[in-house]
C-alpha cells in the first residue's frame, strides 16, 4: 500500500519538489554570471591596458571657419576650433576648412599609463 502511494503522482511534479528544483538552478547560476562578469571586467582591463601601450598618445583634428575673401582671395580665418584664431571683420560669407591634427599628449586628456 506504501508503494502504491508513493507511485500516485500520475506524473505530476508537487510543489516542494519544484521549489527545490529552482532553488538549485538558481543558486548554481548566480555563481555563474558573478564568473562571466568578472572574466568581462578582466578582458576589458586588458584591452585598455593595451590601448595604453599601443596607443600612447591623442590626435584631435579640429576644424575652422573662414570669411570668403572678395576677388578671388584667401579666405581669413574668422575661428578655429583646436587653436586660437579669431578675426572679426570679415563681413561675406562663411566657409570651413580641416585644421592639421594638433598631438595631446596623455597628460592634457587626463589618462596616465598604467605602468
């Protein structure tokens, strides 16, 4: 009578068994993606540790705007942004020009190799 009992589920699956089914797949996954987090912040530290190496300094190409000149004329630079230019009687229109890269060392952007 005891195994006819314990065989009377019909295939269901009770409540506490659920509860520690879940509670196991839970508790073994949370130690998991702590893992896969960690080997992420790891990789990503030694791409940037990298990027530092290889890549020690910055280029910033700035760009700048110039009052058309009349006849035929060089345009004047009106502003520039990456340097200090500035005129203010230019009175036609407007035109914009690539200024060279300026070189910023590591020290200006704020980021120090690691060493």
């Amino acid at each position: 009578m005891f195994r006819r009992l314990w065989n009377d589920d019909q295939g269901a699956i009770i409540t506490v068994e659920w509860i520690l089914i879940v509670g196991l797949i839970i508790f073994g996954l949370i130690p998991g993606f702590i893992a896969v987090r960690n080997a992420g912040n790891a990789t990503l530290a030694t791409i940037g540790n990298i990027l530092l190496e290889v890549i020690p300094n910055f280029t910033f190409s700035g760009f700048g705007i110039a009052g058309t000149g009349t006849g035929g004329a060089q345009a004047t630079p009106l502003a520039q942004v990456g340097g200090a230019a500035y005129q203010s009687d230019v009175t036609r229109g407007f035109t914009s020009y690539e200024v060279a890269p300026t070189l910023l060392s590591t020290g200006v952007v704020g980021v120090k190799p690691v060493p």
